[in-house]
C-alpha cells in the first residue's frame, strides 16, 4: 500500500511509502486523497498525522510521470484536500522534503521537522515551477523575499532556517523520532481544541515594491535563456497581488506552459541521464573494492585538486612529489583550496586543521603508498613519465589496489601493458578545478578487471561526482567532442569570423563560456602540446589551422602569462589585438578572402560538430550510450543544462536538419564535414539517439 493508515488513539497516523524518494506517483495521491476522506468520515478520529518510511518524506511529484497524461487526482487537488481537512493534520518532516513533499507539507495545518531535513522547491531546476500551490502557500508562510529566493533558485534550506522562517512549526529534538514528535504535537491540538489556520487563509507577507523587477532583471543575467525563473517570479508575484484561488489558477496555467516547453524535457533528460549513466550492464553485480585511504603521484593543478576533493569529502590521501619542495608546494596548493571551501562555508575551521594534520600526508617516498587502495597518477602529460611512476606503483602497491591515471589524452592500454597487473589499471580523468568541476571520466582499458571500474565509480560516488564510463581513444569522450568542435570553429574564423564572436555567439547560445575564452582558462599550451603530438600521424587531408600555434609561440599561453585570447587584467578580459592580425595572416597564407560569418552559422556548425562526434563515439563504443556523451558536455564542458547535452539538442532539433547542415558544410571542407555513420543511419531511418539510451 502506497499509504497506509494506522491509529494511535483518536488520532489517525497516514505512514506513506514508496521507495526510494516516496515521490508523489498516482498510487500515493489516491493514497493521500482517500486517506483524508476516510479520517474526515470517522468520527473517531480526532487529528492526522501524515508521515513518511524510508529515507525521506515525499521528495517530490512523480518526475517519471512527467510527459504523460494526468491522471486523477492531481497534486494540487490532493494538497487542497489536505488544506481543506476538517481536523487538524500535522506533517511528520524528515529527510528531503522536496516539490510536491513541501506543497503537501504545506497544505498540512501544522509542520513539525526533523533536525536533519532539508526543505526546497527545486522544480525551477526541472524547467517548471511548483504546481501544486507551492508559489501561492511559501509566501504566505515565510516573507516574500526568501520565498522568491527559494523558488527562482530551487535551492533547499535547513530545518533551522525554515523554523527561523515560519515554515516549520517545530523541530523535534536530536535522536527523537519526528512522527513521535508530530503525534505529541496532534494530541496537544486535540486536548486544546485548536484548529490552526490554514496556510491558504493566510495573508501574503508584504513585499518591497521594487522586488519582482530587480529580481527579473539579475535573472536576466545570471539565467539567460531560461524560461522557468521568470515564470516563477511571475507566479510568486501573482500570489502578492490575487486572491488564493486566483493565484492558484495563475500558477497553473503558468505550470501548464513550462510542462509543455522544451526546456523541461532537456532537464529532466538531463537529471534522469544523471542517475542513468551509472547504470551499466558490465557492472551489474560488480562491487567495488576497498576505497578507505587514496594515494596521489604529482601534486601540481590536478593532484592538488584531486587531493582537496578526496578530503573534502573525508577520504584521507598520501600524495608523492618528486622533491621536498614540490611536495611542500602541493601543500601549499591543497591548504589553499581548503581555505576557499571554508571561505565558501562548505568547511569548518576545525575540520579543515584536521584534514591538514590528520588525513592529508605529503612526501617523496612511494614506499608510503603501500596501503593505498587506489592510487591517481597525476605527473606531466608524457609517456614516459608515467611509465616511470606506473612502475614504481607496480613495484609498492599492495595486491588489489586500483592504479588510475589522470591523463588527458594518452593511451591507457599502452600505460597498463607497461605493469605486471593490467587488470588494476584505468583512467580517472578529473576535471580543472578537480575538486570543484563534477565530472570524471572513468576510463575503462581492455583489460581493465570490472570491479577496479566498480571502484571508480565508488569513488566518483563518494566525492560527490559524476561518473560516465569512456572506452580508450585520443581524449576519451570529453576532449574528444571538445576536438572536433574546435576544429569547426577554427573553420569559422578561417572562414572570416573573430573568435571573440564565435565566444559570444556561443555564450548567448547558452555555454557557460566561449572555447577561445575557456582555452585561455585552462592554458593554451595543454591543446598545444597535444597539437605537437598527433601532427606526426595528422591526415594530409585535414585543414589545419595554426593561429592558436601562432599565439602560444610568441608566449601567449592565456590567463597564466597575461595574455592569449584575451588579455587578462584585473577586471574582466579583454579582446587581445594581436589576435585579428595573427588570424588575418594566416587567412592570406591560404589564400581566403574573409566573409561575415553569422551568429546562427556559427551554432550550427558547434552543434553540427558537437553531435558529429558524440554519434561517431557512441557508434564505435567509446562512449555506451547518447545519455554519455550528453552527460559528459554538460558537467565537464559547460554545454547548456536547459538543452539537455547536444543529443539530446539534436533529438528536438531533428536529426534530419543536423546531417543537413554537415552536408552543406562539407561542400566547404569535405574532410572535417564527414558525418558519422550513426548520424546518417538514424536521420535516414526517422530514428533518435534516445532510442539508444534504453530504460
Ligand atoms: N520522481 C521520481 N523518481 C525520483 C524522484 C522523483 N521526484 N526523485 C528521485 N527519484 C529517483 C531517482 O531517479 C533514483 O532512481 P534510480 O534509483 O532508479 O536511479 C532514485 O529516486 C534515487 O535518487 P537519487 O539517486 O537522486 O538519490 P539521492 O539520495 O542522491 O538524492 C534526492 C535524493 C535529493 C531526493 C534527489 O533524488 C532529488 O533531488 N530528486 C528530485 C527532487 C525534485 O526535483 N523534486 C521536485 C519534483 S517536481 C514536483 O514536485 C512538481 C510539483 O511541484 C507539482
Ligand atoms: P602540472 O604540471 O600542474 O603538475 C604535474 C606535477 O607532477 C608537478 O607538480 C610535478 O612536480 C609532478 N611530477 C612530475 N613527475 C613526477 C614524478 N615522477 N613523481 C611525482 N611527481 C611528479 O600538471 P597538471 O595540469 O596537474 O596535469 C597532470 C595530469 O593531469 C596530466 O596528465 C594532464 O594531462 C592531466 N589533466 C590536466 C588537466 C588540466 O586542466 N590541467 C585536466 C585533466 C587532466
């Protein structure tokens, strides 16, 4: 049973229950809705409790169900039914009370929170806006401010601030149980004879005047493109200005169009690809191995912030340098990020001296990653040098221990063929700055046994991060898409345009920033280096462009020598003037005449490279399905999240038109403008990648 009803006394005590989040499914709104009926209609019954198993009171409406007709009764007619129930209900809140948790909290006449729980309206991050009361009730409950906050946002709050808000009535004591504490609290209302009020019958907060348009105008900034944020000021401010029914009408319809809108699709795409990407058949059954102690071999950008990731999340770590003094410098660099985290507040004080002294312990000896149950190999991108370290691991690592590589580019298969125990091998490629970028790559060798691939997506569980398996070529999944498109922008400013206009084209798309500016970020020779790399087995057929070589050879290296791209001050970069020149050179080198390349061209030749590739890796089985690739371009590589990743962009798009404009681009370059065979094979049969996503 969805909902169950038990009685303790004249109080009658509905127990939801439906794992794992007890989100809102039909099961549990008709649960709900009959539940009430059935309390209001025995006159035994005095009050209700209504409270939830498991992990979490309900943590939201049903996403799965989203897309699909509705069927009765909705939430919002459930939650009103709460609202309208003649004797008192008191919420049993604990674990995440979440979207529709929260609306149906908030139709209970009294809230009493366990001191762990988290309370939010997180729809805004869905592409919708809570749509069972939610916009109307917060800002009857809490000011209009912080309700305004929490919707636009979707970001949850703690059971202290939402008692310090008026959202909770009460939080009941550390270690007792919270429906104890609402059934006390159902008695006491019973013996006074109270009814409380209402949440809907309650005034609106007032506002400041000038609160919805400021906040539309940063919104404006800060969630460009976005449909929802706005919507819910929209609704919020509805609520300042109607009456309840009203208002309620207003948020429906403005629920209704969102639903319909392809940003909630891509986001819930987004979130269910999330949960999905772990899902592997190879791994079914699989357990991981040990992962209590980490070691870490090179402590320069990506040590450093592999290591601050793996304490901030209480993992102790050995790290090995090559010198006392490059092993005091990673220190330094591993102090430092942990001082931004308690900057951030997401570190106390003490915690962060403990890590230093307790968990973190830095030296030159890898006899001291003997007991290291995986060890990330993080030196100088060249062969050799990992080959060094990977055989000194192989020398002191203790049976069993997952021996992991950072690199970006190099070949995985060729490093484990270097050492006795192949199996342990795989690549763990972390993003900059490690401990704040979400992604990692698990990078799966041929021989790599599955259970050290079990631990890697432990460990990616354990720092808070997403994992997406990648089978072994030249840039995995990420680096690879992240080639290819370069590629197709580089063709563009050939072509006549500024890199500078492919950023901002590609910003006002929806990228978190442009690539030019992102390779002055991350450091122009990384892409150098690996440029120098490949030309030795470069296709003669391939269009090369050099600028970017151009650049780095008269010391441009970006933001870490001042100057690439951009010039890089102390405010914000600016275009650096050498660049028109050194592209306007390279253009009369090859003899072409520039030509205006517009905005929309540019898109579509991101998105047409983008997808390209993403279908040339998933039809060689580098990466399992579409949901990889989309999941890897929106955590590590700044891809829109309201696009849902570029397959799923190509999906709404229409494959048809994205092999369209390959074709035509091909006309220009035939080489780099090749479609993949999965691409033509799918546009051809009316097909989609989600068809390839399965679940
Ligand atoms: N509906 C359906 N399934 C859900 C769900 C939901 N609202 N929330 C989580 N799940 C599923 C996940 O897909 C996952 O399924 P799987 O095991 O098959 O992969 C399982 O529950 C566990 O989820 P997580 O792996 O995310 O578990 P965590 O413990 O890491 O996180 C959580 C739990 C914080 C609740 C997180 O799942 C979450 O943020 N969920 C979404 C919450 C949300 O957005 N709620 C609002 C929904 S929209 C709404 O309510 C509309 C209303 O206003 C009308
Ligand atoms: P880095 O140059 O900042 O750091 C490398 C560190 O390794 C230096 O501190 C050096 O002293 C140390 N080192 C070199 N040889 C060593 C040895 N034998 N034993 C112990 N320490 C040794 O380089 P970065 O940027 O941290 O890159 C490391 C690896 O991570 C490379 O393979 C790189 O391709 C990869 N990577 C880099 C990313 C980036 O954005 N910088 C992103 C993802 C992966």
């Amino acid at each position: 049973m969805a909902v169950s009803i038990a009685r303790d006394g004249d109080i009658a005590l509905l127990t939801v229950d439906n794992p794992p989040v007890n989100a809102l499914s039909h099961a549990v709104r008709q649960g709900l809705w009959d539940a009430i009926a059935a309390a209001e209609a025995d006159d035994t019954v005095r009050a209700v409790v209504i409270r939830a198993t498991g992990r979490t009171f309900p943590a939201g409406a049903d996403i799965r169900e989203f897309g699909k007709p509705s069927v009765d009764p909705w939430l919002p007619a459930v939650v009103d039914r709460i609202e309208g129930c003649a004797k008192p209900v008191v919420a049993a809140l604990h674990g995440q009370i979440l979207g529709g948790g929260l609306e149906v909290a908030m139709g209970a006449h009294v809230r009493v929170c366990d001191p762990g729980a988290r309370l939010g309206l997180p729809e805004v991050s869905l592409g919708i806006l809570p749509g069972a009361g939610g916009t109307q009730r917060l800002p009857r409950l809490i000011p209009v401010d912080r309700a305004l906050d929490m919707i636009t946002t979707g970001k949850p709050i703690s059971a202290a601030e939402a008692r310090a808000l008026g959202l909770v009535d009460a939080v009941s004591e550390p270690g007792e149980a919270v429906a104890d504490a609402a059934l006390a609290h159902a008695r006491r209302l019973v013996a006074d004879g109270t009814v409380p009020r209402p949440t809907g019958a309650r005034p609106v907060h007032p506002a400041a005047p000038d609160l919805f348009e400021t906040t539309r105008a940063a919104l404006a900034r800060t969630a460009k493109g976005r449909l929802a944020p706005l919507a819910c000021v929209d609704a919020v401010e509805a609520a300042t200005r109607l009456p309840l029914r009203e208002g309620l009408a207003e948020e429906r319809r403005l629920f209704g169009t969102l639903m319909e809108s392809d940003q909630r699709a891509a986001l819930i795409h987004a979130f269910l690809s999330e949960r999905q990407v772990a899902k592997l058949p190879e791994l079914e059954g699989v357990t991981s191995r040990p992962l209590e102690r980490i070691g870490i071999v090179g402590g320069g950008t990506m040590g450093a912030g592999i290591a601050a990731a793996a304490l901030l999340s209480g993992l102790p770590v050995h790290l090995v340098e090559r010198g006392d003094d490059a092993a005091a410098r990673a220190r330094e660099t591993v102090t430092g990020m942990l001082d931004g985290a308690v900057k951030r507040g997401k570190l106390d004080a003490e915690t962060r001296a403990m890590l230093l002294s307790d968990a973190f312990a830095t030296g030159t000896d890898y006899a001291a990653l003997g007991t290291a149950d995986l060890v990330v190999e993080a030196v100088f991108e060249s062969m050799d040098a990992k080959r060094e370290v990977f055989a000194a691991l192989d020398a002191v690592c203790k049976p069993g221990a997952v021996l992991a590589t950072n690199t970006s580019y190099l070949d995985v298969d060729a490093l484990a063929a270097t050492v006795s125990r192949p199996g342990d091998v795989l690549g763990l490629h972390f993003f900059s700055p490690a401990h704040v970028m979400r992604l990692l790559e698990v990078v799966v060798g041929r021989e790599t046994a599955p259970d050290a691939v079990a631990t890697g997506f432990a460990l990616a569980k354990r720092l808070g991060k997403v994992a997406v398996r990648a089978g072994v070529c030249d840039g995995f999944i990420g680096n690879r898409v992240l080639s290819a498109y370069r590629k197709a922008l580089d063709g563009a400013v050939l072509a006549g345009a500024s890199p500078f206009n492919v950023d901002r084209a590609l910003v006002d798309f929806g990228l978190a920033m442009g690539p030019y500016a992102v390779g002055d970020l991350s450091g122009l020779d990384i892409a150098w280096a690996n440029r120098k790399r490949l030309a030795p087995t470069r296709d003669p057929r391939e269009t090369y462009a050099d600028f970017s070589d151009r650049l780095c050879e008269a010391g441009h290296l970006g933001r870490k020598t001042g100057r690439g791209f951009y010039v890089h001050g102390d405010g914000k970069p600016v275009p650096n003037p050498e660049v028109e020149a050194i592209v306007a050179a390279e253009r009369a080198a090859k003899g072409i005449a520039p030509r205006p390349v517009p905005d929309a061209e540019i898109v579509a030749r991101f998105v047409a490279a983008t997808v390209n590739e993403g279908a040339r890796i998933v039809g060689e089985g580098i990466a399992r399905r579409p949901l990889d690739v989309d999941v890897t371009m929106l955590n590590g590589y700044g891809f829109p999240r309201w696009r849902g990743g570029p397959m799923h962009h190509a999906d709404a798009t229409g494959l048809a038109r994205i092999l369209a404009d390959i074709e035509r681009l091909a006309g220009e370059d035939a080489f780099l403008w090749r479609p993949a065979p999965l691409l033509h094979r799918l546009a051809g049969e009316g097909g989609r990648f989600a068809d390839l996503d399965g679940g």
